[in-house]
C-alpha cells in the first residue's frame, strides 16, 4: 500500500498544498470555501489561468456547439430592446462570457435590427486574464464599445439586457446535511486528514432558508445553497429599480425543489472526483431555479419561466435559422450543422436538462417567447 500523501508531498497540486495549510492552521473549510478556492483563487485557481472550453479544454457550451444558439438570444435582445422603447442607451452585458463566441453571434445577428448597435455599449464580467484576451480578439471587429468588469456592480447604470448563459453553475455553493439523532441542519464541511481531503459535518447547527426541519427528512439528506446567485439577484432588483432590465439566464439544473449532492467535478471531457486535482478541474453544481425564481419575486422582479432551452429555442425560431443555413451549405456540412443543432434542443441531451428563465424590471412586460 502506498503512503498517504502530505501537505508537502509533491503528487499535491499547488493549489491543494495551499488549502491544506489552511486547514492546519484555521480547521476545516466550508464546501463554499473549498470551491470558491478551486475556481477562483488568483495564483491556482482553475478559472484564472486558463481556456477551459473546446476539444483541448475540459467542456464545450453550446455558443461552441452552433452559432445559432448566440443568433438567437441576439434576435431576442433586439425584441427585448424594442419592447423597452429603444432606449438610447442601452447596456448589452454577458456574465461569464466564455471566448466570447455568444457575444459575437448576437452581434452579427443584431446588424439586421436599425439602432440596436448605436445604442448599445457591451459589458463583459470576467475575471480570466486567458478568456479576456480570447474575447478581445472575438469582437475586435464589432460597432460598438465594449469594456471588461470584475464585477456587475462595475457597469454603469441605465437599461440592462443581461446574459447569463452557464454562469450560474459555476458560482460555489454550501451544502447543509441533515442529521436526524440531532434534529437539525450541520454544515459540511472539508478537512485533510491523513494526506486526504474529506467530509466532516460541522460541530454547530445552521438555518436553512426554506428547509426548516420538519417530518420525513431522511438523515443525511443534503440541501445546496448558493450564495453568489442571491448577490447577483439583488443586483439585477437594485438596476431594475431605476432602469429597465431583462436578464436572460440559460443553465442545467431542475424547475422544482429539489435535494441531494449534486457538485461534479469535471476534466478533460469526463467527470473527476471533486478532491483529486484542486484546481485543476472545473467544479459546478445544479442550478435550482425554484430558488432563483421565488428570491427574485421576493426582490420584486418578474420571472418568465424557467422553460427547457431546447422549447425556448424552437419557440424564437430556431427551425426557420436552420432551414436558411442550410440552404447555402454542402451536404456533409448539412448532416453536421442538423447533428450540432440536435445537441441543444434534444430531449436526451440539452434541450431538457438545460432550461431558461428571464428576470425583468423598471417597467417590462412580457418578453417572447414566453
């Protein structure tokens, strides 16, 4: 049998060695904690030093998958635009925007729509130095302004279309047990024992926001909460308080309330165990956009949705896009455009799992296609 490793044994990542420190010195870390660490710590973590999409990275999104994805929400900005009274300045900001291949499919898109591009300033929040040099070159060659954030609370005010598409899921969560003999909620937490990390319930319960202990919780059931999604919802309800604001969110998650420990870890193209490389695998975690929608209703937001993104697209035209693609392509490249097309709207891949719910404020009605 092998030896456990130490903090300072080298098979460690950089990253683990720093967090298993940590631990020596101040006890365990929250599950928030660790992945907060993970994704974004400035010298190791995951999202700061590389390009995590494509073939040669470790995920593909779907504006990768077919530009028809990032056409579409341009075409539904632009409606969203007109819907709000063509304000004369209008913010056209991304969370999270990748390589920026949304954006620059919803611009060209928007060229067909008179004033949009006039109008609009783009605001990307990014805090990869790797993905922001990527998204410069994306949209060097487009009309309008564009400027690079930390953080939403960065962009100016005025009317907002925001985009989040896979953004949501990459925010850290807590995870709260339930221990039955207790009768309470125990925070989970991370310690490194014996050259290992691994789970520990903290020694103190916790309240669980819209989890109170009632009857039938089986012991150890396991509630997510996302502290990050509250933040940037409170966002939106502070801008929407004195602009209108749409906020378009696409991600993988359930519509209901839902339990259970769905943190992954992922690395090149399969699934890791979430301690075997700190740093160096991308961590996410199940949306729940019954939480989303009510927090937002609480701020005094509208929710339209969620609907399952494969319907979304389809209902804002995304048949009519393909046939005019196709018109103009071989047929090799036909079979592969039908082929990329099917992996965001089928049942049995994303069309289902993923789904979309918009936030608006300061005055919007309705929005298509809901």
């Amino acid at each position: 049998m092998m030896p456990p490793l130490t903090a300072k044994d080298p098979g460690l990542t950089p990253l683990a060695k720093k967090l298993a420190g940590r631990i020596a010195a101040r006890g365990p870390v929250t599950l928030h904690e660790y992945m907060e660490a993970c994704l974004y710590d400035p010298g190791h973590g995951y999202y700061k030093k590389r390009d995590p999409l494509g073939r040669a990275g470790d995920f593909i999104t779907a504006p990768e998958i077919s530009q028809v994805f990032g056409e579409l929400i341009g075409l539904w900005a632009g409606e969203t635009w007109c819907i709000a009274g063509q304000p004369q300045e209008v913010r056209l900001i991304e969370l999270g925007p990748g390589r920026g291949t949304l954006m620059a499919d919803a611009l060209r898109a928007l060229r067909v729509l008179p004033g949009f591009l006039q109008s609009a300033s783009v605001h990307l929040v990014e805090t990869s130095a790797p993905l922001r040099a990527l998204q410069e070159r994306a949209l060097s060659s487009i009309r309008c302004p564009v400027s690079w954030h930390e953080r939403i609370e960065e962009v100016p005010a005025g009317a907002a279309i925001v985009i989040a598409n896979e953004f949501f899921d990459c925010l850290p969560v807590r995870q709260i047990a339930f221990d039955e003999a207790a009768q309470l909620w125990r925070e989970r937490m991370i310690g490194f024992e014996d050259g290992r990390f691994e789970f520990e319930l903290s020694s103190k319960g916790v309240e669980v926001p819209r989890h109170p202990v009632s009857p039938g919780i089986e012991d150890g059931a396991i509630v997510e909460v996302r502290p990050g999604a509250a933040e940037i919802l409170r966002t939106f309800a502070a801008r929407a308080a004195v602009a209108p604001l749409a906020a378009l969110v696409i991600d993988y998650g359930y519509s209901q309330p839902s339990s259970g420990d769905t943190v992954k870890a992922v690395r090149q193209h399969r699934f890791a165990g979430l301690f075997e490389a700190p740093g160096e695998a991308d961590l996410t975690a199940h949306v729940d956009f019954s939480d989303l929608v009510q927090s937002a209703r609480e701020l005094k937001l509208d929710a339209l949705g969620p609907m399952p993104m494969g319907e979304w697209l389809l209902r804002l035209g995304l048949e009519a896009r393909v046939r005019q693609l196709l018109a103009c392509v071989t047929a090799e490249d036909a079979i592969e455009i039908r082929s990329r097309v099917s992996r965001l709207v089928g049942p049995a891949q994303m069309g289902v799992l993923f789904k979309a719910v918009v936030f608006t404020g300061g005055g919007l009605g309705r929005l298509p296609p809901f």
